[in-house]
C-alpha cells in the first residue's frame, strides 16, 4: 500500500510539474524539466505551454534537503520568458550542494542561458539552440532615463551570473549579446550545440546517457568524499 502511495505521487508530481523521480543502484535522481516560456508574475495564456516559477523553487529546495535524492538532472526546451524568475530559479540551482546537471534540447533561449550554466556541469545536444540577446520589455514602456538605467543594471546581472558559472568570456559573451544583423529585427547571436561548447558557455557536447553518466559519476565522487569525512 505505502509503495502504491508512492508511486500515485511520483505520477501526480511528474504531470503536474514534469520532474520524475529515477531510482537505480547508482543512487536516485531528480529529473526537473523547464519547457515552454517561464512565466513569473504575470499568469501566461492556457495556449502557452509554461514552467511556473512557484512550482519549480520549493521542489528544488525540497530535493536539496532530501536525504533520498543524490542529484538533479535539469531538461531544458525554452524560448526563455519573465527575468527574474528564470534568474531566480537559476540562483536556486547555482546555490545547490547535490550534484547538478543540466541538457539542452531544442532550444534554451533568452533567460534559458543562465539556467542552462547554473548546474555544475552543463550539456547541449548538437542540434539544440541558445539564443543570447539584449533584455528586453514587452508592453508600455515609460521613455525615462530611469527605465533604461532599469535594464542596464538588470542586463549586468545576467552578464555577471552567466560568466560566473560558465567558461564563456565576459567580454566576448557581452559582443554576441549586442550583435547586430543576425537576428531579425533584434540584436543578439543565435548558438548552436558545438559552438555553445567552443565560446564557453556550455561544457560539454552530449545526449540523455551522456548527461546521466556524468550526473552518477559525480554522485559517486560526492559520496567517497563524504565517507573520507
């Protein structure tokens, strides 16, 4: 019956949220897909297919503290959505003890790349895409020096948060950022899988078993280390 209780919750979990639970020999993960556009303080249409920010930031402090969970993978498919609670979210999983390993798939947009970099070690598929651009607003917009001041600051958080938890040059990552002429009506540089890898941004080349080793294999290492303790 207990076991029967289990696994209902570990099906509602992963509808409702779409973690799962993955238990092995090698130890258990948590799986925590991030798809869609993020969406923050403003409730997005039924038509868009969104990961709510108040549903991902307790889980993972509740994967963190939980003695039964090793480590967390992290899928990402995002076109990237509200700023600050993709940045949140990122922070959430920069700050983590557990092991922590993110892949792209399809697409890690926008506020997609700080979530991407914010695990230990970072994978991209070769046929995904990262699009890095300016911020940006939607809507009104108050023309005042304040407002653009706003963005500035907010735009140097990202910045700051990204080359600290990648190998990507500041300076460099700042350039694609800004460019100008290969995005349609926007600025920016669009990434895909090998060239993530050779700017720094992301660490390694790598599918689902790729990802998985890697996430056991530093599982392994976190727990020699806490028997030498």
């Amino acid at each position: 019956m207990e076991e029967e209780k289990r696994t209902a919750a570990d099906l509602e979990q992963l509808e409702q949220l779409g973690a799962a639970t993955i238990k092995s020999e090698k130890g258990t993960i948590q799986t925590l897909t991030i798809v869609g556009q993020i969406e923050g303080h403003q409730i997005l249409p039924d038509t868009v297919k969104a990961t709510k920010y108040e549903h991902v930031m307790p889980l993972l402090a509740s994967i963190e503290e939980s003695d039964e969970v090793d480590g967390l993978l992290i899928l990402l498919n995002t076109m990237g959505g509200d700023i600050e609670a993709g940045l949140g979210i990122a922070e959430l999983i920069a700050g983590m003890r557990k092991p922590t390993v993110s892949l792209v798939l399809g697409g890690g947009h926008s506020i997609g790349v700080p979530l991407a970099v914010s695990a230990r070690v970072s994978f991209i598929a070769p046929s995904a895409a990262m699009t890095i651009h300016p911020v940006r607003l939607n809507g009104l917009v108050i023309g005042v020096p304040q407002t653009f001041h706003y963005f500035q600051r907010i735009q140097e958080r990202i910045i700051q948060f990204v080359a600290d938890n990648s190998r990507v040059d500041r300076e460099e990552f700042t350039a694609r950022m800004l460019r100008t002429g290969e995005l349609a009506a926007d600025m920016g540089t669009v990434l895909y899988g090998e060239e993530a890898v050779e700017l720094g941004l992301i660490d390694r080349i790598g599918s689902l078993s790729d990802a998985l080793d890697c996430l056991h294999e530093m599982i392994r290492q976190r727990r020699e280390e806490r028997k030498g303790e």
